[in-house]
C-alpha cells in the first residue's frame, strides 16, 4: 500500500485521482503509525515552507517520516514536500528541512532572468540527466507543470533531472530511496503519470 501523507498543507484529490487512474494502491493517512504499515510514502505540499515544516512536527509525522526514509522504505516528496526533504529553506526567514537530502531551498526571483514572471506557472520541458528507475517509462524532454516561487540549490549530486527558466531549475532529485520532484506529477499528464507508476513499482532502496 502506498501512503498519502496528510498532514494539512497539500492537495490529496489529484494525487489520489492519479493513482487510482493507473490501479495503485492507496491511502491517505494522518496519523504517524499508518507510515510504518505503508510499502512507500508520497509527501505532497502546497504554501509556505515553515507552516508546513510546523505542521510536520506537531502531527508526529516528522519523526515518523524520517524513521521510515532511513529504513530504505520509498519516499517521493511533490513541490513543498520535495522542499520539505532539504537541510533548510530561506523563504521568508530561514526554516530547517528534513535534512534527509542536502541543499538548500532559495528564492527563484534571486536567479531569473529580469523579467521572467515568479512564481514560476505552467508547463516546461523535463530534461534527463542521469538514467534512474524513476524514468523507467519516462524520457528525456517530456514536459511537466510547475507552480513554485523557490527552488533546491546546492544539491548537484543529487540532482537528476533539470528545467530550463534561464537558469537549471531543480526538477527532480534522489538520496537513496528519497525522492522529490520539484513540479506535479499529478497535474502532468501522461509524463506525471509514468513517474507516478515508477514510483509505485519501486522496492526498498529505491529499485
């Protein structure tokens, strides 16, 4: 069974639609032991960063989560809950991560070419740059939707596929069985889908 964690902050109704569209298994959970029962995490997230990480806490999810990713068990983060995986993040004060990959979250507005609209909205091609079970249905230049004012910086040897918007927008990364995707797979289409079906098919470390 694949658990949705619940934790207040995110949009759970196109990601379970999604995964009931390509017949997985599934749950949304809300409390810290149903993780222990699950077979992989997702951990979505929409809004600010240190309401989030505060909600995490409070929930009991944070202790939880990080047990469970430090087993091996399969943990995909989406937006704010790939966000939620870094050492910190630098939107409107400075807030500790997850620490369960390393990096830090910055403002996009601070990179961009002047003129470019933050957030950054809507579809932008996904490049590929390192093979991964991930993309076992998916290739190189497939476009996926973004909604996101802050970004992963200083994470390069993580990082496995990137989005141009003047700069290499950081779009998905890896530690281990620790993943996250910077856009929605939910709201990608086919492309989000195929992620989505990887992610279900994977094993503990991440295979």
């Amino acid at each position: 069974m694949l658990a949705i964690v619940d934790y207040g902050v995110g949009n759970l109704y196109s990601l379970a639609s999604s995964l009931k569209c390509i017949g997985v298994e599934h749950a949304v959970v809300s409390a810290p032991e149903a993780l222990r029962r699950a077979d992989r995490i997702i951990l979505p997230g929409v809004g600010a960063f240190g309401d989030a990480a505060r909600k995490l806490e409070e929930s009991g999810m944070r202790e939880a989560l990080l047990q469970e990713a430090r087993s091996g068990k399969p943990l995909l983060g989406i937006c704010l809950g790939m966000q939620l995986l870094f050492d910190r993040s630098f939107e409107y004060g400075e807030h500790p991560g997850l620490g369960l990959i390393s990096g830090e979250v910055c403002p996009l507005i601070d990179d961009i070419a002047p003129g470019l609209k933050v957030p950054h909205i809507g579809w932008n091609r996904l490049d590929v740059l390192r093979d991964d079970p991930l993309f076992r249905y998916f290739g190189s230049g497939r476009h996926v939707y973004y909604v996101h004012s802050f970004y992963a910086k200083r994470c390069d040897e993580s990082v496995l596929a990137t989005s141009e918007y003047s700069v290499p927008v950081t779009g998905v990364v890896r530690s281990g069985s620790v993943y996250g995707t910077q856009f929605h797979p939910e709201k990608s289409g086919e492309a989000g889908l195929c992620l989505l079906r990887a992610f279900a098919e994977m094993e503990e470390g991440g295979q």
